[in-house]
C-alpha cells in the first residue's frame, strides 16, 4: 500500500481510495499572468510523479487541473489589483490574451518535462456560473456578509477553520498582520469582488445585483466539486498555498455542502528556493524553463535534478548544481544503453524501488536504488521500461541523428555481422562507430544510435 504525508493530519497515512481503484485528484494550476519559473514547475513535477506512482500501482486516476485567469488578486489580503488586469496592463494585451499566451507556454513546459497531461484542465472564467452558485448557496446559509469591496466568508461562523494549517495556534499573531479593511475577522475572505467605480475591468459579470469577479479561491472549490464531487482522495499544491488558498478551499466548500472531510489527503511540495529565498513570480530571482533551454539545458535534466531531493524538503537552485544532475543524468542514460544483453533482473531490486515509491514517493531512494541496480548488473531493459513510468526521464529513449555515409556503412557491417552471429566483429564495429562520436544501442527494432 501506498504511505503518502497528509498535511491534514501531519503524518504518513496509508492511501485507502474512497471508490477502491479509483483516484480523484486535482492540483491547482498556474495563474497565467505571466510565465511559469522553476519553481512552479517543481510542484507540478512533483504532482505528476504521484500521479505516474498511483498509475503503477494499478489505480485509474481522475486527475483535474485549474488553469486561473481570473480572480487572483496580488497578496493573500484580497486588497490588491486583480492579477490579469495587472498583467494586460503590463503588455499592453487584453487580459483574455494574456491568459491564452501564458496558458499556452505552460503546456509547452508540460510538454519539454515529461508531465502527463491531466484528465481534465478547467478554467476559472469557463465556470462562473458553478462559483455564482457556490457562493448564493454560502449566503444562503448565512456564512457571508457585505463590504463596500467584495462579498466575505465569515470564518467565525465554522468551528475548525484553519484545521489544515493549525491556524488556531497562530490565530492572534496572524490576526496582527493582517490588513482588515472592511473585513469583520482577520481571516474572512473575499468570495465575489465588486468591480470599483471607474475601474473598467476587462473581466467582469453580473451577479448579486451588480457587476463584480470571482475571489480567487471559490474557482477551486466550485470545479473540483464539479468534477470530482463533494468528497474525494488527494487536493494538492505548494506549501504557500496551506495557511490562506487551501485552507479557505476547506472552510467554503464543507460549509456550502455540509459534508467533512471535503477532501481526504493534502499534499503540499516544499519550495523551490534560490540564494536562500523563495523563487518567485513577483522577485527577480526568476528563472523560467525557456531560459534553461536556451543555455541548452535538457529540460529532463532539470526534472532529474528535481528528483534527486525528496518534494518535502527544501530545495536550492544553482547553476551548478543543475549542471552536475545533468551530468548524472547523461551517466544514467549511458548506464541504461549499455545494460549487457541478455541480463537478468534481480526482483529485489524491482522491490526495493517500489518500496521508495510507496513510501511518500521517495525518490532519491528510488534513484540510489535504480543505479545501484545498474552498477552491479541487477536490472534488464524491461525493467528499466517500468520504474520509467513513474520516474518519467525518457531514460529509453534514442533521438534519431543525421549520420553520415561512413557511419551508415560501418552500421550496414555490423548488422551483418549480428546477423551472422560474428559478435567479435560486431564489438569491434560498435567501437568504431562509438570513436567517432555515437552511442549505439541495440533494441528490439535493430540498431539504434545518438550522438555521444
Ligand atoms: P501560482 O501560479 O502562484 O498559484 O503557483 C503555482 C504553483 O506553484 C502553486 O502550487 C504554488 O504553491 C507553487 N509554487 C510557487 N512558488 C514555488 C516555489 N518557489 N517552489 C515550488 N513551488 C512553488
Ligand atoms: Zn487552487
């Protein structure tokens, strides 16, 4: 069985699915204002990689990803300017373009990592009508009340607000810093924002008598109940989104449909830090996959670079520290190329990688486990094909390469030479042709080369 780390309860948890079999999971996605950096990307690497674990293991999983263009305002306070319009505004772009742009770079990222695409994307505005509804159910059962700027949960009305984060130890010191404006308690949140006089904001409906926009959080409530129901498995995202997003996810989404839990497990990955700090949208420590790409990083050895650090722990970015994972990544596709033929594999060391997986999706484990197994002869290809599928590295995969005349030939010899079972001469060849530069590979399909 599966331990996964609730932040719900604080602890590793055995996975028990609520319809056996089947997973329901949504992550939250990107707000598109702007490009995704690294850091982003670890969390959605993170994500993926439970998903590609649940898969292995036999799960079908229903896997639901927002994409919010609309409603996220700049800072947790509910305050500042709405972060689409603050981005149109940037560019010089409608907020609608703004929006298609960054949402598409984001699924090319998706794309260059390796992520498996979820069952379903939604958007924040192709759903206004299900967060309309979700906050006339929340007033009326008397959980909201009315500013002159947005229409607020009232978390004093709920006896476990802040469960998730423990909110309740820190209520006071939170309290403190936060900016009240018109809000009656500390915590209370904006559930629909009134559009200000004279603002003419590009993304704007009528609801509640007048013309306003959603609060950023009741988009995920409204489409993970939409798609996954009123109780389902796993709700993920980053660590950030625990004491403020999540935490409010829980308190209107329990409070509209009365049922508790909402959701069984959260999962939280740690930061992605650089110097020290959090990397993030706003900083200038921004550093997005286009930029790796450019200096001719693989962007799967920006991914094996993730995976060599436990999503539960902090993990800071340098140059050379990337460029060091992608010297171990190239090792690892060369150890997995030159896996002698006709190897047996040892099933303890398809064990001992499952038992990492299981145990919170433990990665580096799993890694020291796969090279350990290659060092010492242990792992065939089909295996190797397997724990592929959950570490998602492409570590199989030969791009095809323009060769030469003198290579095609030389290739032609040793084919013949396979074929006439003459594998002295066929080793002599393959160190010809790898002294000129290329890795060969035989598989399946014949001979396969890249270059070195
Ligand atoms: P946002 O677009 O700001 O909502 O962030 C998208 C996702 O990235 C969320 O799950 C965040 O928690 C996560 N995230 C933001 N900054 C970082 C970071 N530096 N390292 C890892 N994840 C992050
Ligand atoms: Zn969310």
């Amino acid at each position: 069985m599966i331990h996964l780390f609730n932040t719900l309860s604080r602890k590793k948890e055995p996975l028990e699915a609520i319809t056996p079999g089947h997973i329901g999971l949504y992550t939250c996605g990107p707000t598109v204002y702007n490009y995704v950096h690294i850091g982003n990307l670890r969390t959605y690497v993170f994500e993926d990689i439970l998903v590609r674990a649940l898969k292995a293991k036999g799960y079908q999983v229903n896997h639901v990803m927002n994409i919010t263009d609309v409603g996220h305002i700049t800072g947790d306070a509910d305050l500042g300017e709405d972060k689409m319009e603050k981005g149109s505004k940037r560019e010089g772009k409608s907020a609608w373009d703004i929006a298609r742009m960054y949402t598409q770079a984001f699924e090319q990222n998706m794309i260059d990592l390796n992520i498996l695409e979820p069952n379903t994307w939604c958007k924040a505005t192709d759903h206004i009508p299900e967060q309309i509804a979700m906050v006339q159910t929340l007033m009326d059962k008397g959980f909201t009340y009315e500013t002159s700027d947005a229409l607020y949960f009232d978390t004093t009305k709920i006896d476990d607000y802040g469960k998730l984060a423990n909110l309740q130890n820190q209520q006071l010191q939170a309290g403190a810093r936060v900016e009240m404006g018109e809000k009656k308690n500390p915590h209370d949140f904006a559930l629909w924002k009134w559009s200000k006089e004279g603002e003419n904001r590009q993304m704007e409906w009528d609801a509640f008598g007048r013309k306003g926009f959603p609060g950023w959080h009741i988009e995920c409530s409204a489409m993970a109940v939409k798609y996954l129901g009123e109780h389902f498995d796993i709700h993920c995202g980053g660590i950030d989104h625990i004491p403020v997003h999540h935490t409010n996810e829980i308190a209107q989404t329990e409070a509209a449909t009365g049922i508790k839990p909402w959701v069984n497990f959260w999962l939280h990955g740690e930061f992605l830090l650089i110097d020290s700090e959090k990397m993030a949208k706003s900083g200038e420590n921004f550093i997005t996959l286009q930029t790796l790409k450019e200096k001719n990083i693989d962007p799967l050895a920006y991914r094996f670079f993730l995976l060599q650090t436990h999503y539960r722990k902090q993990l800071n970015f340098s140059f050379e520290a990337l460029e060091a994972a992608a010297a171990g990544y190239k090792k690892l596709k060369r150890m997995v190329r030159e896996i002698p033929e006709h190897t047996a594999r040892d099933p303890r060391i398809h064990e001992e990688f499952m038992k990492a997986v299981k145990d919170d999706l433990n990665m580096p484990e799993a890694l020291a486990v796969l090279f350990m197994g290659l060092k010492d002869n242990l792992v065939d290809l089909e295996t190797i094909i397997e724990f592929d599928k959950i570490l998602g590295l492409r570590l199989h995969d030969i791009e095809k390469v323009d060769i030469s005349d003198d290579v095609q030939s030389l290739l032609d010899r040793r084919q013949k030479a396979r074929d006439e079972k003459n594998w002295e001469l066929a080793d002599l060849l393959r160190e010809e042709i790898q002294s000129l530069g290329y890795v060969l590979e035989d598989t399946s399909d014949g001979q396969k080369v890249e270059r070195e």
